[in-house]
C-alpha cells in the first residue's frame, strides 16, 4: 500500500496551531457579529414580508413592536426603501438564478446606507390574531453602534460550537500522526467546513443586515468550505484505508474547485444550481465511487474492511444527510428540509462518527490517547459553555457562575467523561497485563515446548498482535516503532527478534506500560531458559554417570554370562540380546543432539534389515528439507522404540506384507506416519497392542509433549500418526 509521506510535526505544534485556528476563528466571528449596528430586533423571512422574529428587551423599541410584526419599509435621509420577503432570507445561496442573488445584495447595500442615515425610521404592521390589523406606523429607530455580545442568537453560538468541535477533532487526529494523508486530509476537511460554519454563523444570525463587503465575502467564504469540504472528502476516499492509484488526487481536486469557484464568482454558468449544487452532488456521486473501489480493494483485508465500514458510514452520514436535506431539495425546486444553520450539526454527527472509529477500529492508526485529547478539548469548551450560559442566560455574578459551572463540571460532566472513558477504552487495555502473571509464569516453566516457542506463544497471549513476525535483527532490549504501531522484542533462545504490529488486534497501540512489562517477562523467559539450560546440564552429568555405572558394572556382569553359557545356546543368545540392548542404551545416555538424517538412516537401515527377514516389503522415506534438523537423545530414543514397536506389531500381529513409512515437518512439530497392510486396528487390539505395545506407543509421544493417533483405513491395515514437538520438549 502506498502511502505518501508528509514532514513530521511535533503533536504540541500541531494542536497549538489548531487551538491558535479555532481561538482566531471564533474571536473573529464574534468581532464581526457583535460590532455591526444593534437594531434592537432580529427579522425573518415570512409569506406576507419581512416578520419580526425577536425583540431585544434593552431595546427602545421593546414596548413598541413585538414578534410576529410585519417590517414594512425603512427611511433615512439615505432614502427609502420597501422590504421584500427576500431581504430577510438567512441564506443568500438559496437563490437560483444569479440575478435574484445579485438584487439581493444590492438592496442589502441600499439598507446598509438607509440604516447609516440620519432620522431613521421604520414602517411597523403590528401583528393580530384577528380582526381587522391597526395602519401601519413610523417608528423613529435610533441603532445602537454595536449589536453587543450578548444581542447574539443562539444559532450564531450553535454554529461556533459547531465549527470549533469539527475543527478540534481534525487537528487532534492530524496532530499524532500527521506523516500521513488521511488524518491530514479530515484534518483539513474540519479547516474548510470549520471556516464555511463561522461564516454561516455571522450572517445568518445578522439582525437585518451586514455591512456589503463583509456580507459578500462570508457568502463566498461559505460556498467556498462546502465545495472545498466535499473535495477534501473525495481526496480522503482516494488514499484511505488504501490508496487506489500513483495520481496525487488532491493536484487534480484543486484545480477543480478553484475553477468551479472562479466559475460561481465570476458567474460564467447559467445559474447557482449548475455553479454551486450540481458540483457538490458530482462529488458526492465520485465519492461512492471511490468507497466502491475501496470495498473492492479490501475484500482479502479484513482489518482495513472494518475501518472502512466504520469510516463510510460515519462520513456518509453527514454528506448524504446535508446534500439530502439541504442541497437536494433546492436542485428540485422545493425549500431545504433543514436550513443549513442547523444542517451542520449533520457534519459534526460524522467527525464524533470517524472518532469512535478511530478508537474502536484504529481508524488513521489512531489509539486512545488521541480521545484523551479530545476529552481535554470539550472538557475546556464545556466549562466556558457553561460558565457563560450562567453569567449571560441567568444574569449571574462572575464569581457565582464560576464556582456553579465548577460544581456542575465536578458532579454532572467529570463523572459522564470518565463513563465515556471506561466504555470507549480497549477492551485488553494495559492495566490488565498483570493479570496475565500467572499464566505467563506457567508458559515460562512448561517443559511440553522449547522456551523459545514458549516466548513467542507468550508474546501472542499478552499483547493480541494482529502480527507476530520473527526477525533477523538483533536487538537487546524491547523498542517501540513506528510511534506506537509496532514493538520489536528480542528472541530468548536466539539472536533474532519478534516484530508484532498493532497491538489489541489492532484497537490500540504500543505504549511505554507495554515496553517495561515486556522487560520484565524477557527476564522471566530468560531465567526460564538457564533454569532449562541448568537442568539439562545437570541431566546430561548425571546420565553419564548412570552410563558409566551400566557400562562397569552391568555390562561387565552381562558380559560374563555371555562368557559362562557356553554351550547352551538359547541362554547365550538372550544374554548378548540384553547385552547389545544395554549398549544401545548407554550410547543413548551418552550422546549428544544428532542429526535427524543420521538417526533416519540407522532406522532405515535397522528396519529393512527386519523386512527383510520377514519377507515384507518397506517404502520408507524423510522429508528432504528436514535432515539438518537435530533430535535430542531424548527425542531421537522415543521415536527408534516407538518405530520399533510399529514394525514389531506389523511382523507378529498383522500379518503384513508391505509397510509405509515418512518422516515431515508441519508447523515446527515431527511427524511420523506409519501405516501396513495387515489385518487393522481390530486384529491389533486383540493380539495386545491396545495393551503393553499401544500404551508404549501412547506414553512415549506424550512424554516428548507429542500426540498420536491409531486407526484403521478403509482399505485395511493399520496406520499410525505420531506428532511430537522437535525440541523435545525442552527435557533430556
């Protein structure tokens, strides 16, 4: 998978930055809608004109007019000037044609001079139930010169929030791994869609009107971070979770914007329809196009499957939602299902979608620690919310809010916070490692395997690894890699290493908790090893001495037998059986770890010699890529007797007249498959073999930690399989 690399940043800069972004944003905002000209009163768009929507009660005129009074006219020394319905419209992009759009902000300079002038005045409906309405009348107006902080809607606070809680959870994504493109590009998503709410925010909360310039720009400001918004987002299904191609998508989704932008400004299209809604479906439809593909791409992956499941229906849910509710009904002809003041809430519904991904499915190669950051971040936004909701709404003191949002913080949000935590947190998370003590104790310590094997088995049980790699690099202690993703761990019983990549299978990463408890179960493993390497030698020393004792002792005793039953033969033959019986033993006492292709060619041997004697015919062979491999003399006594106990049952039980033999290697374990063509397992079973022989057999794999298994085939005879560990279980 190709993933192009960006310049690494320091997590601190980047949120700096993102908190230096969202500080200006929303001082900015709250500059400009609080320094333009208070009204005293708000206005909406209604079927019979400009209606009355709110009355500031500091207003002059809060005795004089009320909600649900017609706004008929405004006068000044700068003229007069009818309103419209339209005048009062929130969104100005809810136009169709550019003329509408452009009378729109032409009348809106108009009002901006009339509201300048001196003696203003306006034409007031009062509003009834019923009955005849009273005339019309003039009301002198006289505008406060800033609106103040406190005039501000809550559809202006509702879409801040909005737009620094996009915003935020960009930049926090980007901050911890912003060497890569999908963070960066729903990082800069947040920037874009951020920058088009705060726009939204300062003109549609206006009373009546802005200043042109500033209402212009916002205008522009607002389409351009939708289209751009939507670009970003069809970038973003380009590189992740895999990257569909070599083209650097986001070269030819500028120059696309730019010139759609350039094309609106300038008005070359027919209509806001074709310059603005019809560009933002297109890249809607290219976007399930992209997620198509994805799907395809990731159908033998499962983990990349599973982000991108995540990751499409948290996104979709806020595209699809806002196209569908907002830009879809006007490119039919019809009002939006929900004005886009309050459509975004749809986009932030997506980002806290995509960060439940990133907790649950590693979406980015996220973990939980970047929730740790957005928990800062709503814990600071949260308490400022609340504090200024009980200073503003409630007309608290300063010292009295502070100290009731603090008790509302420590009692209602902290513990909701925590509860998130706990339930968003990795289900194996690593406070749970020493629970797993005793187990890895018992791993350390079993002789049924090679400590080595055991490490590697360790190492899968404690950390879940969606991988666990052996590696030829050595190393001597545990390292984090790839800032978390993957951790190497040396080898107990080799210079190598073990490489094991997302930890939790895949839910969260490597952290220093995982590096130092690593530590401490390497020392384990490896006191695990000497005490192994301890007791073998000490094995090994008392073995040779036991062979030393048989050889002076027993043998010379046997050895005289021989010597003594001159003369009857039937004794002489049992004493030198016994006696080259003994030596085999004693060789076996004392030899070392021997090739398996030596000790395979003396079984060959031996057993054709038996064969041969019987008149059976043997096909017997090894696996070609396993003869360098070294038995223990342990190992390599089991399986002569096991093999010999085989051959004896096919000679004196079975009646067989040809006899299979292989020796392979599947999945670091030997196995031995015998197999004859007598008379099968019942004719075995009731000459004995299910007695002293099967239980020889039996006993003698399990001792090498192995298993083994006795069945007759359908064409008959009898075949055996004897699986056992190659280091013999670590035990001589």
């Amino acid at each position: 998978m190709l993933r192009p690399m960006l310049k690494e940043t320091p997590p601190s800069s980047v949120l700096s930055a993102g908190l230096a972004i969202a500080l200006l944003l929303f001082l900015l905002a709250i500059h400009v809608a609080s320094s333009q000209p208070g009204l005293g009163f708000s206005v909406g768009s209604a079927a019979s004109g400009v209606a009355v929507r709110s009355v500031d009660e500091r207003s002059l005129l809060a005795q004089q007019i009320t909600p649900g009074d017609l706004v008929l006219a405004l006068r000044s020394s700068a003229g007069l000037m009818a309103l419209e319905g339209w005048d009062a419209v929130a969104e100005p992009d809810d136009a169709v044609e550019y003329a509408t759009y452009n009378r729109f902000f032409q009348r809106h300079e108009a009002l901006w001079q009339i509201i300048h002038g001196e003696g203003l005045e306006v034409l007031v409906q009062p509003y009834v139930l019923k009955g005849q309405p009273p005339p019309p009348r003039w009301l002198a107006l006289t505008p406060a010169p800033l609106r103040g902080i406190g005039a501000l809607p809550l559809s202006f606070w509702y879409q801040m929030a909005c737009a620094l809680a996009v915003l935020l959870m960009g930049v926090a994504a980007w901050a911890f791994v912003n060497t890569e493109r999908g963070p960066q590009l729903y990082a800069m998503a947040g920037l874009v869609v951020a920058v088009a709410m705060t726009a939204s925010a300062i003109y549609t909360s206006r009373e009546l009107t802005l200043a042109p310039d500033w209402f212009l720009l916002l205008s522009r400001l607002n389409q351009a971070g939708a289209m751009l918004f939507a670009g970003m987002g069809t970038t973003l299904f380009w590189y992740y979770p895999v990257r569909l191609g070599r083209l650097a998508f986001e070269y030819l989704m500028l120059p696309l914007v730019l010139l759609t932008l350039i094309g609106n400004w300038l008005q070359w299209w027919p209509n806001l329809d074709l310059a603005a809604r019809y560009p933002l479906l297109v890249w809607l439809i290219v976007d399930f196009v992209f997620a198509f593909l994805q799907w395809q791409r990731t159908r033998f992956e499962p983990v990349e499957r599973a982000r991108l499941k995540w990751m499409l229906v948290a996104w979709f849910t806020g595209a699809v939602g806002y196209l569908g509710a907002v830009i879809a009904p006007q490119v039919m002809g019809f009002l939006p299902l929900i004005p886009q003041q309050y459509a975004w809430g749809l986009f932030v519904v997506s980002y806290l979608g995509i960060a439940l991904g990133i907790v649950r499915y590693r979406l980015f190669d996220l973990d939980r620690w970047i929730l740790m950051a957005w928990f800062w971040f709503a814990f600071g936004i949260v308490f400022v919310a609340i504090d200024a909701s009980l200073v503003l709404l409630l007309d608290l003191q300063t010292s009295i809010g502070v100290l009731m949002s603090l008790a509302l913080v420590g009692w209602v949000y902290l513990p909701l916070r925590n509860s998130m935590m706990n339930w968003l947190s990795p289900r194996d998370a690593p406070e749970t490692l020493h629970k797993r003590l005793p187990a890895i104790l018992q791993q350390a310590f079993e002789y049924q395997r090679p400590v080595a094997e055991q490490w590697g088995q360790a190492l899968q049980d404690i950390y879940h690894p969606l991988s666990c790699e052996s590696s030829s690099e050595r190393i001597d202690t545990p390292q984090l890699r790839d800032n978390g993703l993957r951790m190497a761990v040396p080898a107990v019983a080799s210079q190598g290493s073990y490489l094991l990549s997302y930890a939790a299978g895949g839910r969260r990463l490597f952290n220093p908790r995982d590096l130092q408890f690593s530590v401490q179960a390497l020392t384990l493993f490896r006191y695990a090893r000497d005490y192994h390497q301890s007791f073998q030698n000490g094995v090994i020393s008392e073995r040779r001495r036991v062979a030393r004792d048989l050889h002076d002792d027993v043998g010379a005793r046997l050895l005289s037998v021989v010597y003594r039953a001159q003369g009857d033969e039937r004794l002489q033959r049992l004493a030198r059986e016994c006696l080259g019986e003994l030596r085999e033993v004693i060789q076996g006492l004392q030899k070392s770890e021997v090739p398996l292709l030596q000790s395979y060619s003396r079984w060959h041997a031996e057993a054709r010699e038996r064969c041969t004697l019987f008149g059976v015919e043997l096909s017997m062979e090894l696996a070609p890529d396993i003869g360098s491999y070294l038995l223990s003399p342990r190992l390599e006594r089991n399986l002569s007797r096991v093999l010999r106990e085989c051959l004896s049952n096919s000679f004196r039980h079975a009646g067989a007249t040809s006899i299979t033999v292989s020796l392979r290697m599947t999945a670091g374990r030997l196995a031995l498959e015998y197999a004859d063509n007598g008379r099968g397992l019942a004719a075995a079973v009731l000459d004995g073999l299910d007695g002293l022989g099967l239980a020889g057999i039996r006993q003698r794999c399990e001792e090498l930690g192995g298993e083994v298994a006795l069945w007759s085939p359908l064409q008959g005879g009898l075949a055996v399989h004897c699986e056992v560990p190659m280091g013999g279980g670590g035990r001589t």
